[in-house]
C-alpha cells in the first residue's frame, strides 16, 4: 500500500527533460534556493563526474564538481527534484568512461576535459 503511495509521488514528479546530460560533459545547474519568504535561481556551473540510479529511475543523481577558491567542489543533484530550475548544456566532453572518480585527484590543468569539436 505505502509502495505503491510511493510510486504515485514519484510518477507524478518525474521530468523528462534532462536526459541530454552525460558523464563529461560541461553544465549549468539552476537551483531554486528559499531563504525566509525570499526565493532566488542559484548556478552552479561544473563538469558532469557520475549518473547514478539510472535514466529511468525517478531517484536518477547526478554528481557535478567544480572548482572554486582553489578547491573542488562537488554537488550530487536530483534530476527529478521540485527545486531544480534547470540544467544547461554548456558542452560535450570528450572522455571514454561513464565514471569520471579519477578526476578528484587532478588539479589545474590536468583536470579540464577536452570539448568535443562537433556536439
């Protein structure tokens, strides 16, 4: 019974707009952010490092990193969440796994992916 409660939620939050993204590539990830009554869009611009759960599955993650301040920054994001605006594709990357963990131990320019020419 609470299985299928469950399940009714989840169909009725899914999107099915985000199923561009792929491990690699360059995006731009829209948050809506509450503070108080206050509601503003915050980015997060970053390289695609892993997809989790799936494409269909409405648990579906997508982990992002960036680097700010000299440090990396990750961010694991729901695609099917309320408070996800939108996710912009800003380029193809040019890599050949579908998990990119090794690029947590790369700085400068050694972490950059290469952009692929045509996408």
């Amino acid at each position: 019974m609470v299985k299928q409660l469950v399940q009714k939620l989840e169909e009725q939050q899914k999107r099915i707009d985000h199923y561009y993204v792929k491990p690699g590539d360059k995006i731009e990830v829209h948050t809506r952010i509450i503070e108080g009554e206050k509601t503003r869009i915050q980015v997060f611009k970053g390289d695609v490092i892993a997809i989790k759960n799936g494409r269909n599955n409405n648990r579906t993650t997508i982990t992002v990193r960036k680097f700010s301040g000299g440090f990396g920054v990750e961010k694991i994001i729901p695609l099917h969440s309320p408070m996800l605006e939108k996710i912009e594709l800003v380029n193809r990357g040019l890599v050949r796994r579908g998990k990119l963990y090794y690029q947590r131990l790369r700085k400068g320019n050694a972490a950059r992916i290469k952009p692929k020419n045509v996408w």
